[in-house]
C-alpha cells in the first residue's frame, strides 16, 4: 500500500518539470482531470490524491509498458485514477471533457503537426478549464548542439550536419506554444521558461547518462548513416564535456484557460 503520493524527490527530470506544471495549475477536489503522456505517472498519482474520490483522473498514454508500470504501483489505491493507453494527439471523440488538462513533458511528442494536436486536445477541455503543458523548449542544452555542429563542420560531415540541424529546428519554442494558445482563443495564456541544470560526466558517464541518452544522444547518433562512424564521434564528444558543460535545459510551462462562455 502507498499513501505517498507526493512527486518523487529524487527524480531530476520529472519532478522539476511537473513542479513547474503544478505551479501553473489551479487544482481543487472534485475536478476531473485528463493527464496525457502519464509515463510512470508524474504527476497523475498526485492529482489523483488532490482530487480526492469526488474528483477523476484518467491518465493516458500512448506505450501499454507504462501504462501497466503505473497500473502495478497503483495497486487498489485511488480507485478514482484510471490508467489507460492511448494516443494523445488523436483521442476518441465520445471522450467525456475536463477540468483540468495537463501533460507533463508532453508537447513535445505533439509532432508532427503540433497545433492541430493542441487543438485536438482542447476540444476536450469545460468552459472554464485549464489545460497546462511542460516540455524541454527551444533552447535546450544549445550548448552540446553547438558543440555537435562544430565537430561536425570540421569534420566535413554535411549529410549529418543537415540531419541535426532539422531536428534541432524542429523542436517547439515556447513563444511558439504562447501563439498557438492565444490562437486557439485561450484565456490568461502564461508561458513560463526555467534553465534546469543537468550534471554529466565525461566518457561513458555522458554516453550512458540516463536521461541524456534516451532523449537526446540517440538524436545524434540517429544523424548518422554509418553507425561505426557515429560512435567514433560520440566517443571524441564524450571526452571534451568540459567544451559544453555546464549543460542547460529550459524547462517550460504553458498554461490557458477555455473561456466560461465557449
Ligand atoms: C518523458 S515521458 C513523461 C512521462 C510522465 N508524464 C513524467 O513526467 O514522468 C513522455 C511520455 O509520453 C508518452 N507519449 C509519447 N507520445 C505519446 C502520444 N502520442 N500519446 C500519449 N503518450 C505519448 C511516452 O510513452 C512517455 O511515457
């Protein structure tokens, strides 16, 4: 049995985005709330616990892995939080609406077309409601991507070059996300950026990062056609971290409101 249902303390990536997001969020018992990209649950189970039984959280995302994680760590407990997979960018259309929609480290995964996505999802959302986002904006770790193009200039590789500067491009600006949201007619738009600081090592510590690897090393490698040729590079990378760190996310959170009349 858990009765904690706080964030937890010792996750660096995470908690201090959803404590963003729950800076952001009006929250009271008895909403009912759509959390989208729930992941481990960061933050559905705390919600769930602020809505208390009279309130409802369904929580969705779109790997069944994460889903079934959160379902095990829920056990029989807030029997009013329902774990559910699905896609958060085209949600079935007989869905109930919310209070309160919220997704923590979600926007970016609105790709490709996220302003359609965004729109999407605010059908979903009362009169009155609140919808709150946070994602690694625009911004994010710059200095390891600087760092990238430049070994990649002097190393003549212009098909990699190309391939990361499409990604980098791509990545969604937090004035972006403000426009979308006051065009969608959202109400009290607030767009709030933070640096986060990452701590890494050099060498493997830096290959291996935990939370580096997943989400943005595999980004790099992925430029390359020639894998061997890749992890030469990355190796070289990893043995000047000093040229890049101290490494900087911009943890971002969007917050609106669905007009009372809509
Ligand atoms: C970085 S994790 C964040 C999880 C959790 N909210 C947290 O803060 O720890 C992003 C989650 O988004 C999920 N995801 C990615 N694309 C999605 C989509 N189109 N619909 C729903 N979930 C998605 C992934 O499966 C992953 O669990």
């Amino acid at each position: 049995m858990n009765n904690n249902w706080q964030l937890p303390e010792n996750d660096p990536w995470s908690t201090p985005f959803a404590e963003s997001l729950l800076h952001h969020l009006e929250i009271r018992k008895g909403d009912q709330v759509l959390d989208i990209a729930s992941g481990g649950g960061i933050p559905a189970f705390y919600l769930a616990d602020q809505v208390g039984p009279e309130g409802m959280v369904l929580a969705v995302d779109i790997h069944q892995s994460q889903v079934l994680r959160s379902r095990t760590v829920q056990g029989v407990e807030l029997p009013w939080l329902r774990f559910e997979v699905g896609d958060m960018r085209f949600l079935p259309a007989d869905l109930p609406k919310f209070d309160r929609i919220t997704g923590n480290l979600s926007f970016m995964f609105f790709r490709p077309n996220r302003f359609e996505a965004l729109q999407n999802l605010i059908r979903f959302l009362k009169p009155g409601g609140q919808i709150v986002l946070t994602f690694p904006s625009l911004g994010t770790f710059d200095s390891l991507w600087d760092q990238v193009d430049k070994d990649m200039v002097a190393l003549g590789l212009k098909d990699e070059r190309k391939a990361l500067n499409e990604y980098i491009n791509e990545r969604p600006s937090a004035s972006q996300a403000e426009k979308w949201l006051q065009e969608l007619g959202l109400e009290k738009v607030a767009v709030i950026e933070q640096p986060l600081e990452i701590p890494t090592g050099s060498g493997m510590s830096f290959l291996e990062h935990p939370l580096l690897r997943g989400g943005f090393l595999d980004d790099i490698y992925e430029c390359f056609q020639d894998q061997d040729q890749a992890n030469e590079f990355m190796n070289n990378l990893s043995q000047k971290t000093s040229t890049f760190t101290p490494l900087f996310a911009l943890r971002c959170a969007i917050s609106g409101w669905m007009s009372e009349s809509s």
